[in-house]
C-alpha cells in the first residue's frame, strides 16, 4: 500500500534549518499504514532533507560548515545564467540531496535517540515549501 501526503513549511532567507520530525511523526500516526518506509522529498533545487541531532549550536556548526564549503557571497557561474543570486543554494542543496527514506514500525519512526528530521532551506530569499512524503508499506 502507498499513501501520499503534503505539507507546507515557511522559511527564512539564507540556511534556514527547520525540524519536521513531529510533522512526520503526525502524518504517521494517523496513516493506514502500520510498517513500511517514509520518503521525504522536497521539490526544487535549493532545499534539502536530513537527518541531524536539531541543537541550536549543531545548527550553528551546520550553518558554519556550509559556507566554508559554498560561501553564499561567493562567485558562482550560476549567477551568470538567470542573474540570481543563488549559487550557493543549488551547490549546498546538490551536495546534501532533496529527500530521504525512514523506515517506521507501528506508525514510529525509527529514528535515533538523538536524530531528528529537518528541512534545510539554503535559498536567498523567504519561501513557502512543500514537502511530499510517501508512505509505503503494509
């Protein structure tokens, strides 16, 4: 059995990281599906999925090692193209992938004890994401 669903989350300019993991923990509680795997997919070239221990400092410590990797005043080629700004975004969001699969059993995400799920949003300005989650399983 599949289940797809929809949600919505509000970001802020620059590397915004929001925890979904209840949002998640919400859809799988009042699915159908008791077992099986999640899918968590963000639409778009300048966001991503993961996993991260969602602590303020380790946020911060994300945040740091992203722009040493793709600094967001950086020269990006990109620019060039659609003369945006948004280089960054797409070089973080291609190193970091738009989605993610979680297993869960009896409607649970078996996540660590210190793991959460979050949507890292690298865009350049304010944005209103969609999240698609498909639930598969029995």
């Amino acid at each position: 059995m599949i289940e797809t669903k929809t949600f919505v989350i509000e970001t802020r300019a620059g590397t915004d990281v929001v925890d979904i993991t209840s949002k998640m923990s919400e859809i799988l509680a009042k699915s159908k599906i008791d077992s099986g795997i999640a899918c968590i997919f963000v639409p778009g070239s300048t966001a991503s999925i993961s996993t991260l221990e969602y602590e303020q400092n380790l946020v911060k410590d994300i945040k740091r090692a992203l722009e040493k990797i793709a600094p967001e005043k950086g020269e990006y080629e990109h620019h060039k193209t659609w003369g945006d700004d948004n280089g960054s975004a797409h070089v973080r969001a291609c190193l970091l992938k738009p989605g993610l699969s979680v297993p869960f059993e009896n409607r649970k995400l078996m996540l660590g004890t210190w793991q959460q799920l979050a949507l890292l949003d690298f865009d350049t300005r304010d944005r209103k994401r969609e999240i698609i989650v498909q639930i598969i399983g029995d």
